[in-house]
C-alpha cells in the first residue's frame, strides 16, 4: 500500500468515548507526518485489522464491510461466559446487529444461556431469535424468568423481513415500564416495528449458571422459540446496559452506536472476533463463512 491509497479508518479511545462510526476514506500521505507506534507483534498477527496508536487513541485501518455467514450447528460466536462478563444484563438493555435471510432462515441471533432446565441462575437474561416464514421473517426477543423452564417474558414481532436483504434490527428493553420494544432500520431511516408488555423481569441472579454464555446462533433447544442454530448472515453487533430510543438504535444501524454504558461493540471480520466498545472481549468463531458485509 503505498503512498495516496485510500483505506477505511475508524478512531477508538481505549475506553469507547470516541469512534467516528463511518469508515473515513483517507489518504496515507496525509498520516506519514504523524508518529505511530504499532502494537505488539501478538496483537497484529491476532486480527486481521492493522491496529496504530495515534495521540493514545486507537486507529483501526480495515479493508471494508466483512460479514459472517450461519449454516450449520458448527457455526457460531461464543463471547464467553456470562457469569463474570459485562455482557451479563439483566437490567435495561439494547441489542442490535445487521443480518441477512436466506429462504431457509432460522435460529438464535443473540443467545444468553445453555438449554436445559431452568432456574434462577440458568434463566437466559435476554435472547433474539426468528420466527415467521420466508421472505416475510418476524423477530422474537425475551428472557426468562426464575420459573423452572418457563419462558413468559418474550414476543414474536412481525417485522416483515424479506430474503437476501440487509436490515438493521434491534430491540431495548426498558425493565421500569417492563417492555420490549422492536426497531428496523435500512440504514437511513428506522421503523419502529412495535412494543411488548411483558411480565416479570430477568431474575438478579440470571446468566449466573456455569454453561450460561453470550453467542451468536445456539445449539438446538427450543424450536417454539426459535432458539435453533442459526441459518443467516449477520454483521456488526451491538449491546448496551440502557434501553436506546429510535434515534440511537439508527446510529448503531449507520455505525456509531452511542457510548454510553456500551458493552459490545463488533464490526465483524476477525478471529477471533474483536470488542472495541472498551469491555475488552474477544469471540471465539467456530466455522462460519467470512462473506462480504453490507457495506
């Protein structure tokens, strides 16, 4: 790469307070007059991103968009256990991702427990997961309370998601009002798709079990749930400890999700998958296909 090529850079302070959400088309000219330092040798060879140092924040130089694709039982992100893990909310909380649908569609897009017998401590704090029929999908999102295998706290939104298209989708859930609500967006403008009662909230204890962890699709568990491997393409995503309004959720959609009390924040196209919200985690990819993104 030489001099007056143009790349895609995305700012970072180490704690998430600045990120210019949308890839900036720059020059290299115009960075040889600032001193950088690399990052360690382990760090680089980690990513597939060419991490510098630029006035103590961090620059991420990546080639573009990078999407994963779900076919298989095999394929998944697995963010780790939820016991100890800032991803463990059970309060108010946002979750949004980029994805696409193939006719054949199905499964869990943001899973927080193991299957099996429930409790206070196995109970899954939140999921999103699809349901509905090909070319016009639906989104259930939810959690589970400290009833024994008992789900009461989820809805099917009808989304009208068509096959082989991109779409922002995200929910928050406000724990006061003890509601779900449900966006979509293209990345322009967002929908808001609609809003769920529910009652009961996640247990304090919830996502606390020893097999509890944040993935991206599941094993197969609950066909009425759809909590099923996922069959899809997802990119970019996002969680927040606070409930996002319209607005926010359209930032996400275009790239700059708001900081504050970010948790998750993945732009997708690593191995393993990189955190830069400032929580510091890294997600383990099992198969998967590396497809080309939305962007």
């Amino acid at each position: 790469m030489g001099a007056g090529d143009s790349v895609g850079l995305r700012h970072s302070s180490q704690k998430g307070a600045l990120r210019f959400g949308h890839l900036l088309a720059v020059s290299v000219a115009c960075l040889c007059s600032v001193p950088l330092s690399p990052l360690s040798q382990a760090q680089s060879s980690q990513l597939t991103k060419e991490y510098i140092r630029l006035s103590g924040a961090v620059i991420a130089i990546e080639s573009g968009g990078r999407a994963r694709q779900f076919a298989s039982t095999a394929d998944k992100i697995n963010w780790g256990a939820l016991s100890s893990s800032p991803l463990r909310v059970v309060g108010d909380l946002s979750i949004g991702m980029w994805i696409k649908l193939p006719s054949n569609g199905q499964g869990c897009l943001v899973c927080g427990g193991p299957g099996g017998t429930l409790d206070s401590s196995t109970a899954w704090p939140y999921f999103m997961s699809l349901a509905g029929s090909s070319g016009s999908w639906s989104i259930i999102v939810g959690h589970d309370t400290a009833s024994a295998n008992i789900n009461n706290g989820s809805n099917p939104f009808a989304a009208a998601i068509p096959n082989d298209v991109w779409v922002y989708i995200g929910f928050s859930r406000d724990t006061t009002a003890q509601t779900y609500t449900l966006y979509k967006s293209d990345g322009t403008s967002v929908t808001t798709v609609g809003t769920f009662a529910y009652s009961g909230n996640p247990p304090s204890t919830a996502g606390t079990g020893p097999s509890n962890q944040m993935t991206i699709s599941s094993g197969d568990y609950r066909s009425d749930l759809g909590l099923l491997h996922l069959v899809g393409t997802v990119e970019e995503h996002y969680m927040a400890a606070r409930a996002w309004s319209s607005s926010e959720h359209l930032l996400a959609a275009q790239g700059s999700p708001p900081t504050t009390s970010l948790v998750l924040d993945c732009r997708m196209g690593n191995t393993p998958e990189v955190d830069i919200s400032g929580s510091g985690l890294s997600g383990s990819v099992s198969g998967t296909a590396l497809v080309a993104g939305h962007n």
